[in-house]
C-alpha cells in the first residue's frame, strides 16, 4: 500500500490542527507555513476532512478551523479513508459477498488479501490523533533539550 500526497500531508495538517486548536481556530495559512504545504492543496485536504466530519470551520475575523471531535475519538484510519478512499492494498472479487471471482470457492489466495486487508484496517484504526500529538510533543521537547545543551 502507498498512500498518495493526499493521504501524507492531511495526516499532518490534522496532527498539526491538533496541536494548536486548543484554544482558537487554526487558519489554513497557518498550517500552511508550519508544515510546508501550499495553501491550495491544505484547502482541497481540509474540504475532504469537512465532508468526512472531523473537522469544522469557524467563519469571521480569527476564524479557521478546530476539530469537529475530540482527538482521542479521532483515528488515523477516519484521516485517511476520509483522504484516500479504501485502504486495502488488493482489491480481490473472491472476498466479495456477492461474489464476482469465478475461482472465489477454490482460491485459497484471497485469504492472504483478507488478512493483509484486516491487519492495515486494524493498525490504523488502533493510532488515534491524541497518541501523535503525544508523540509530536516528545519528540518537540527533546529537540528543545538537545539545542539547549
């Protein structure tokens, strides 16, 4: 599976939208110079992320966007179904209910794409945006700490 620009750069404008949303919205530009993406294309991101409901825009002066929920009921897979569409890395008839594979009942292949399929799904679905902006933090402070020595 590789994820697409979309998929990357929305995951980190999300992180980012996280971290500094605490108490106002957060503008576009803002996000923009802070993690090095064109205003443009974070605009495009951040309708997809509207349509999907994890975020939500603040009109007026100061306005910008704030999380439409709390970042601990926000998972990496909502960003990124939200961003990319489905994440399985082999799309495989034989799995499907309908059916649509005419080997489906003898193919014992699909059963590896299943599991590929489940394990990517899960893994996602388990990282919420609360634990990154954790992690972001972390990895912030011991820069700090490292710069002051």
């Amino acid at each position: 599976m590789k994820l697409s620009t979309k998929g990357r750069y929305g995951l980190r404008a999300m992180i980012d939208l996280a971290q500094y949303s605490g108490d106002a919205p957060v503008s576009i530009i803002s996000i923009s110079e802070r993690q090095d993406i064109s205003e443009r294309y974070l605009e495009q991101l951040v309708a997809l992320l509207r349509k999907a409901g994890l975020v939500r825009s603040i009109r007026g002066a100061g306005g910008g966007y704030v999380l439409a929920k709390d970042m601990k009921e926000i998972s990496v897979g909502d960003i990124l179904r939200a961003l990319e569409g489905s994440l399985e890395p082999v799309e495989c008839p034989g799995l499907d209910p309908a059916g649509g594979c005419k080997s489906a009942d003898s193919c014992v292949s699909k059963y590896v794409w299943k599991r590929i399929n489940e394990s990517i799904s899960r893994t996602v679905d388990e990282i919420m945006l609360d634990q990154l902006v954790e992690e972001s933090r972390k990895k912030t402070e011991k820069l700090q700490e490292a710069g002051n020595e």
